[in-house]
C-alpha cells in the first residue's frame, strides 16, 4: 500500500508533470562503489590502478576532488543518499547491524538499523515524476542482509519499481565465479536500460566491489602483481584487478547508453560510499581509511558525466557531500521537494552546468561508534572552507582519549599537522558549529559506560555484514 505522504504527494505532482510533459527531463545512472577511496581511480593520480572508462568518463565530464561520503562506513552513506538526510538525522548512524562494544569506555547510542518506510526515498520522488526506477546490486538498509529477514524494508518498498540485491561474497567463493557480482549486476542493468529507453530513467547499481574480501580472477591478479609499483602500500594487485573488473562493466553500461542514442541526455554519476579498508591499501596521499573521520575515511571520487550540459574535462574542488544528490537530481528533473521533509544538502544543479558551487556554511559528519577498523573510538568532524576539525567523543564527555585536532586542508591534504593548539579560537568556533548542527539534528551522543573495563575495551561483539 503507497505511503499516505507519498500519495498525497504524487497527486500534487500531477499538475508539474503535465506542464513538463513537453520535455524529457534528463535519465540517470548512478555508479555506487563500495569502500572505494580515490587512490584506485587513476583520474586522481595513481597509475598503477588502470580505469579506462572512469578516466574517459572523467575527461568527458566534471571531476570533483573534494567529494565526501556522509559517513565513513557503508549504510549511513546509502540513507543519506536515498533520503538526503545527514545519518544524524537519520539515525542510521552505523552498518547495519553494527557491532557492539561492551566493555569500551563509551556506550553507543541505540540507533536506527534500518531505513524506515515512512521515509521518502530518492526513488520515490523521481518515481512520482514519471521515472522508471531500479536498483541493482547492494541495499544495506533493511534490518536483515539476507532473505528473508531483508524483505521487509527493501527497495521494491522504498520506490524502486525493479530491484535484484547482491551481495558480498565469502572469503570461500571462487574469484573466477564472478564473487561480487559485477557481471549479474552488469546484464540486468543493461537489460534495464533496453527496456527502458523511452521514458525517463534512476538506474541504481550500487556495487559489492571493493569491498573485502578482495579477491578477483587470477589471472588479472598476476598481471597486476607483475607489474612496477605493485609492493608499495597504497598499491593492491588485487584491487587493480578488481578495479579492472568494475571498470570494464562501466563501460558496458557507458557503451549502451551510446548505442540506444541515450548519451546526451543521461547524467552518469560515479561514486564511492566511503574511503577503503586500510587493511587492503593505503589511502595514500590521505590520512586514515574507512571506519575513521580522517580524509582517507571519507573522501571519494566523484565524476559526473552529462554531454551538452556539463562542459567536458572539468574539475571542481568544491567540497560536496553525500546529501546533495537528492535536491541536485530533483531540481534537475523539475521534480518537487517532497513535503514536510527536511534536506540537508544543496543542489549542485547550477554548478554542474557551470555555475560557480552553491554558498554553503559547512559539511558535517557524526559517528558515534565504535569499529573494528577505526582510530579513536566514537567521533564527529565538520568542514567548514579549507579548515576541518576532528572531536573525539572520548574526550568530550570524559577528557581522555584524543583531544580535538583541527587541519587546514588546503595546505595540508594528507592532515599531518594538528593546528588545534595554535588555533584554539579557530577550535572553539568549528567545536560550536559542530555542538549546533547535533542539535539541528536531534543527533544520538554516546554516553558514559558503566561496564566498562581497560583490559576489554576493544572486544567486540558479533560482527555481521559490514
């Protein structure tokens, strides 16, 4: 049964969707990545990873090099996007379910582990304008990973009128039987694209690759690993052949769309929901990895392609976020707002036709967790021009751990110099925006944990699907 917001909301649409019925508004593909920082995309600088088709899609479009995920573990930044909502708003702050850390010094909140049907979707407001809509590959927002304990929030009740989920595969699996189902991901969206060539289009595939366990076919593994660079930190083989994989399957998709004389009028996105696991790679020339609020946590690659409409080959480096693709690709579409609802982001409309960035004061994060990957325990950070600043809920609420660290970015990209003590009124403003925007946001804090115990801090609990 349609959600009673969204009925009312659709009907409203009627009369915008006839004044428009002139025009097609513009289809879009959207190339989700999974624990991809930018090291692996070779537009970014790093040529020991070969992405053709991302590299052509980057000299043909927009490259922003200052694009973040809203969160820097996967199911927070997918909300994000389906809501454009910051996950503090949200309440899916963690992946979903989270893992529990019983004995640390900090409890964490009771968070929300599922995106709730009551929220109106990025899918449903292009879907009420007439889109036909698809998800394919991973979801991550219902409170179960698998079926059937999945079904109950996934996409098909969220405004997805298609939808196949994937998933991660097991360390077990054969790399030869395509492990992260980039090839099942690819068919049906090509499928989805041939069938849908006559009306306007959200396609969505949100992809399992790179996430861990890395494995890729073997061969591509040992070409990779033959070759110069492949021992230096920030340099996996078996990334690069995984990197291959996924990029060849962009450019199918790429080479579709020209081949249904879609090109012009599709705006192809490609992102990537969080930095990558430290474990596999260095983030290099960026501090951190996924589960942590520094640079190599957070920020992502982000391309956009829309020939005509976006000028080819260029760079922004205006800082954007996971919450400007829903007022962005709403505006674009001359769909509504949906009513009643709060957007965090900004729409980059303008700015991707050639219009300088949108004004905006700052970008927010909020982690109030613990992982298994992290550095420094429950954190939020803000963004505010060239200077960010790090809080450590530890020592907020208890004067241990890591104090604040505040960096300039611009000077100092890969945050190798703590400015806080030369900065303390700069601290003490950027601590005041971030105390504020909780606020705004009703967000969850962590409190104080009466269990805890020094020798057992970092024993977790279960682990599920990260």
């Amino acid at each position: 049964m349609p959600k009673p917001n969204f009925l009312l909301w659709s009907c409203l649409l009627i009369a915008t969707i006839a004044g428009a019925a002139d025009r097609r508004p513009p289809n879009f593909v959207f190339i989700l990545a999974d624990d991809l920082g930018t090291p692996p995309v070779a537009a970014y600088g790093n040529s020991f990873y070969r992405t053709p088709h991302l590299d052509g899609l980057a000299r043909d479009g927009l490259r922003f090099t200052d694009a973040y995920a809203a969160c820097p573990v996967c199911s927070p930044t997918r909300a994000a996007l389906m809501t454009g909502q910051y996950p503090a708003r949200t309440r899916v702050t963690d992946f979903i379910p989270g893992a529990p850390y019983p004995y640390a010094r900090l409890k964490q909140p009771e968070w929300q582990k599922f995106l709730p049907l009551s929220a109106t979707t990025l899918a449903e407001a292009l879907a009420a304008r007439g889109y036909a809509t698809a998800l394919i590959g991973k979801w991550h927002l219902a409170k179960g990973y698998f079926p059937p304990e999945s079904v109950a929030e996934g996409p098909d009740r969220q405004g997805f009128g298609e939808s196949f989920i994937t998933h991660k595969p097991k360390k077990t699996d054969d790399p030869e039987q395509d492990p992260h189902g980039v090839e099942a991901i690819t068919t049906r969206a090509l499928d989805f694209l041939a069938r849908h060539r006559e009306r306007p289009f959200f396609l969505y595939l949100p992809h399992n690759s790179i996430h861990a366990p890395i494995i890729a076919p073997r061969a591509l593994v040992a070409k990779h690993r033959a070759r110069p660079g492949a021992d230096r930190p920030e340099n996996n083989p078996v990334i690069a052949a995984m990197m291959e994989v996924l990029d060849d399957s962009i450019g199918r998709v790429l080479g579709k769309l020209d081949a249904l004389g879609l090109r012009e009028n599709t705006l192809v996105i490609f992102y990537g929901d969080n930095g990558g696991l430290l474990a596999d790679a260095a983030q290099f020339p960026f501090r951190g990895g996924k589960a942590q609020l520094h640079e190599g946590g957070i920020r992502v690659p982000l391309i956009v392609r829309w020939p005509g409409t976006i000028a080819a080959g260029r760079v922004s480096a205006a800082p954007v976020t996971t919450v400007d693709f829903f007022p962005t690709l709403l505006e674009l579409a001359d769909a509504s707002p949906p009513p009643g609802v709060v957007l965090d982001g900004v729409s980059l409309a303008g700015h991707l036709r050639g219009a300088p960035p949108p004004p905006r004061d700052a970008i927010f994060w909020h982690y109030p967790h613990y992982h298994s990957a992290g550095d420094g325990g429950p954190a939020g950070a803000v963004r505010a021009g060239e200077w960010k600043l790090v809080e450590y809920y530890e020592h907020t609420l208890t004067q241990t751990g890591r104090a604040p660290e505040l960096y300039n970015l611009r000077a100092d990209p890969a945050e190798s110099r703590n400015l806080a003590s030369a900065e303390p009124a700069r601290v003490a403003e950027l601590r005041a925006k971030l105390t504020r925007f909780r606020q705004s946001t009703n967000a969850q804090m962590p409190a104080l944990n009466p269990a805890f115990d020094p020798a057992r801090a970092k024993q977790s609990g279960p682990k599920s699907a990260d």
